[in-house]
C-alpha cells in the first residue's frame, strides 16, 4: 500500500513539474528601449489610388530621327500658340491611357507640350497662361485655367516635353510616325529644329508614347530654353499632369536651373505604374541577419504589435506601386506595411482586398505569429547606390494557436522597387489551410497572390516592377561572413543544428527531478 502511495505522489509531483516547465522557456524582458511610441507613428505618405508614373533619369538614349519619313503636322509647323490633332485610332488602331482613361486623340500643341482632353478643340494656346496670369507649375488644377485668350481652355491631362514659348512658323517642323505592332506599337512625335521665340537656338526633341502606357522624352540637342526672354518668363516645364494636385510627375520646372541650358542626347523615361511580374521559381540564396543585422528587439518579444524601420536614415527611400515610402511598418505576423493606415497589429486575411490593412502592404508570410512565444526579427541593409538594399529576417516565428515552431523566412528590398521572398522552411500554420503570400496595393486591381503548399522548403518568390530591366537587378546581398564564437558557445552556429533552448531552464528541471526522487526516497525511509 505504501508502494503505491509513493508511485502516486511521484506522478502528481512530476505531473506539476512537467505543466509549469513550459511557461519557464517563454523568454520575458523589461527591455523597453526600442519601444517606440505605438500612438505616434509619423505617417510618410498617404495612399492616394490612381495611374501614375516613375521618372527614370538618364534612361538610355535612342534617337529615332523621322524628319524624313514621318507624316508632316503641316497646319501647326507654319502657325505660333496653334494645335494640331492626331488620331490614334483612325491611323493606327489603338488607344493610348493616360492616367486611367483611354484616348483615341492626341492634340500637338506648337509650345513643346500635347495634351489629351483637348484633342477636339483645334486651338489650346500658350502652355504659360500668358497674359496678366503667372506661368503654371507641375503639378496645377487646370480645370479653372482662363484667360481673355482662352476662356475654356483645358489643360488637364497634359504632356509637357518641353513647354516653353516656340514658334515654329519662324522656323522648324514637328512630325509624328506610328511603330511596330500590337502590343507593341508606339508614336513618335518630334519638334525638330523648332524656333525659340526671341532667341536664336533651335531646339530638336521628340517624345514617345507606348502602347503599354508608358513615355519617353528624348532630347536630342536643347541649347538654353528661354535665354532670350525678360525677367517674367520663369524656365521650361518638363512632366506629366493629370490636373488634380494629386497625381502627376514633375521633372522641372526649371530647365536651365537644372542643366544650366543646353543638353545633347538625354533621354528621361516615364514608366507607367502597373503591377508587379511574380515569378515563383526564383533563385533561392539564404541570408542569414542574426549575426550582423539589427535585432528588432522590443518586435521580437511581442505579440500583435509592429516596429518601424526608416529607409532615409539609409540614404534612399523605397518606391512601391509608384509612390515613395520613408519608412517600412514591420508586424509581428509575419508582414509589412508602408502608409500604416490600418491596424499592422493584426494579420493580412486575403489578397486582394480594399480595406485599410491591404493598402500597399508586403504579405511575406501572414498568419497569427506569436513572437512573444517564439521568434525573433533581424533586419540589414547593405550595398551602395543603385543596388542599396534591405533584407528583413523572420527567425524561428512562433505559431499563436498551436504554440508550434513556423519556420525561417525573409525578405529582400531592392533600391530598384523589386521584391523578392525567400522560405528557408514553413512547416504549418495554425487557423488556415495556408498562410497568405504576395503583395496588394489595395485597390482590387494591382497585386500578386501566391497560394503555398505547405511545407516551403528553400523556395524563393520574386517580384519585379519593370520585367524590361530585370536584368540591371542585382538581388545578391553581401552581408559579413559570421565572428567566431566563443570557445564553447555553440548558440548562434550556422551549420543548421541548433542548441538547446533554455539550457539552464533545463538544468532546473533536471534539478527537479533529482529533489523529486530525494523525497520519494525519504518517504520510503520513513515507511519502514
């Protein structure tokens, strides 16, 4: 009888053991300083839906010269503040978007600029707002531009190659000439050897509009706009403008403040914001952050909260679906978010959608993580100018419902607006049949869904914003090969095989058993 007494209460006393144990290896700090202040996060930018354009400067130059082969705007290569229409569709078959609406027309105006919604009008006047009006600034609400020249006139969807005051009827040309073939046609238009007005230079310069919505300036040889006019004609304008102060891509609005005048072969590329190329066969090149990247400290101790990275304190700033981040929300669920207009404390449920948390977000591996019970956040940056670089690392993540390792997982930002995901290994996640993978701008137009099957094992996923310039991409990271470690300190070994965690945690339960049998043995004793 007495046997079986010691038995039982060997059991209970293990049993207690074995229940508080657990809670023993959830790792709690007081370490609060890189808490930051979850209720004043500075807003970078505000997301704004719509269609616009990323400038690239010194794009490769490609003169296409059709002086000679191109069709002659004969009315408006004679007239000064005239218009000449072309029709897109009529010559060519094909319609032209710019900022979301699609256009059969596109109206050539003599001072250096075209415009979209005047296609019909015949007449659009100076681009200056010549008169008693101030010369106009990109961006401008043009609706309500009038004058005692032009009452009506509307300049919203507009192109400024070079607006400035030319005259071509003193002297010059301007053709346009339609290319290849769908879904690749494109239209030049070239002011060539076009007359400044009073001022002796000649300006020749061409733009191109491609069938994806893209544009092209190309500047063959500008020498000095505006040299010769008075104090109250500011410089040449240079951009695109939608006409709503929101969306639009202002080059300069001062062309010899930027060039000091003359420029030969300069090309400035436009490229029409548009969804990202996923390519889910990606090269998988693992870079491990715990030895040199920054330990998000006050992040990895926490459940459904986000930290802050800054981009600028780099050096650079991160530009995702055509708007320019300076900072990066990083959640705890395994996420990121750049305008932090919704709750990052939570987790992505689907893409696409259009709520709050969706809006320009990177969903690396969303899921209810709990890095309070297990995990840690590391994040790099490296490279130099234009390869600069941020790699954010998920290391060992924690699942919240089963308390069950996740796995490793990463994300690498490229200067360039590309993305590229990598899974060293996700073995299961609780309350889904798989985590949510991809990228949303949150308008239920632009994104990329990925749809895993479980485990992700060295699987790489990459998304590229410009499939044409893929190759100027370099994704490789140089980050420091790792310290040696301590002579018996086997924790941070980067051969795959970990440590034991919570050795000493350990030691106390070994500790406890020990004290366990010590009184089963005194029971015994006192039995006989």
């Amino acid at each position: 009888m007495a046997k079986k007494k010691e038995i039982l209460l060997m059991v209970i006393l293990f049993a207690i053991v074995l229940a508080t144990f657990p809670l023993s290896l959830v790792e709690i700090s007081d370490d609060k300083s890189n808490e930051v202040n979850k209720d004043n996060h500075i807003k970078t930018s505000e997301w704004v839906p719509g269609f616009n354009y990323t400038i690239i400067d010194n794009y490769p130059y490609s003169w296409i010269e059709i002086n000679e082969t191109g069709t002659l705007l004969a009315y408006v290569s004679n007239e000064d503040d005239d218009a000449e229409s072309i029709n897109i569709t009529a010559e060519d078959g094909w319609e032209f978007t710019f900022y979301g609406t699609s256009y059969t027309n596109i109206t050539v105006d003599t001072n250096g600029w075209m415009t979209f919604q005047n296609a019909n009008d015949g007449w659009t006047y100076n681009f200056d707002g010549q008169g008693s009006y101030d010369w106009r600034d990109i961006p401008q609400n043009c609706s309500d531009w009038s004058d005692s020249y032009d009452n009506n006139r509307n300049h919203n969807d507009t192109v400024c190659l070079l607006a400035t005051d030319l005259i071509p009827s003193d002297y010059g040309q301007i053709f346009y000439e339609f290319f290849g073939n769908a879904p690749n046609r494109y239209l030049v238009i070239e002011y060539f050897e076009v007359a400044e007005i009073n001022a002796e230079s000649y300006l020749t310069m061409e733009a191109i509009f491609y069938e994806n919505g893209d544009i092209k300036f190309q500047y063959k040889n500008i020498t000095d706009p505006m040299s010769g006019m008075g104090w109250d004609y500011p410089d040449a304008k240079v951009g695109l403008v939608h006409g709503d102060l929101i969306n639009y891509s202002n080059y300069t609005n001062d062309w010899n403040a930027a060039f000091g005048g003359a420029v030969n072969e300069l090309a400035v590329y436009f490229r029409l914001n548009r969804n990202y190329t996923m390519d889910t066969n990606a090269d998988y090149n693992w870079y491990e952050l715990r030895r040199d990247g920054t330990h998000m400290t006050w992040l990895s101790n926490e459940d459904d909260e986000y930290d802050i990275i800054n981009f600028t304190g780099q050096g650079w700033n991160f530009t995702f679906y055509d708007t320019e981040y300076t900072n990066i929300s990083v959640s705890s669920n395994g996420w990121m978010s750049f305008p932090n207009l919704g709750d990052t404390r939570n987790w992505i449920v689907d893409i696409p959608n259009n709520i709050l948390e969706n809006q320009d977000c990177v969903s690396l591996l969303s899921a209810d993580l709990d890095l309070e019970t297990g995990g840690d956040v590391y994040y790099y940056f490296g490279g130099s100018s234009p390869n600069r670089y941020l790699i954010i690392e998920y290391y060992r993540a924690y699942d919240f419902d089963n308390e069950m390792l996740v796995g490793d997982f990463e994300v690498f930002f490229h200067e360039s607006g590309n993305i590229k995901f990598q899974y060293k290994l996700v073995t299961d996640i609780a309350y889904a049949d798989f985590p949510i993978i991809g990228l949303d701008h949150g308008d239920l137009t632009y994104y990329n869904n990925y749809a895993p099957t479980l485990p992700l094992t060295e699987k790489a996923i990459k998304f590229i914003i410009d499939a044409s310039a893929e190759d100027l991409v370099d994704f490789t990271a140089t980050i420091p090969p790792p310290a040696a470690a301590p002579s018996g300190d086997d924790d941070d070994d980067d051969d795959g095989e970990e440590a034991i965690p919570g050795f000493d945690l350990y030691l106390i339960l070994l500790s406890s058993i020990l004290a366990l049998i010590a009184v089963v043995k005194k029971l015994r004793k006192n039995n006989k």
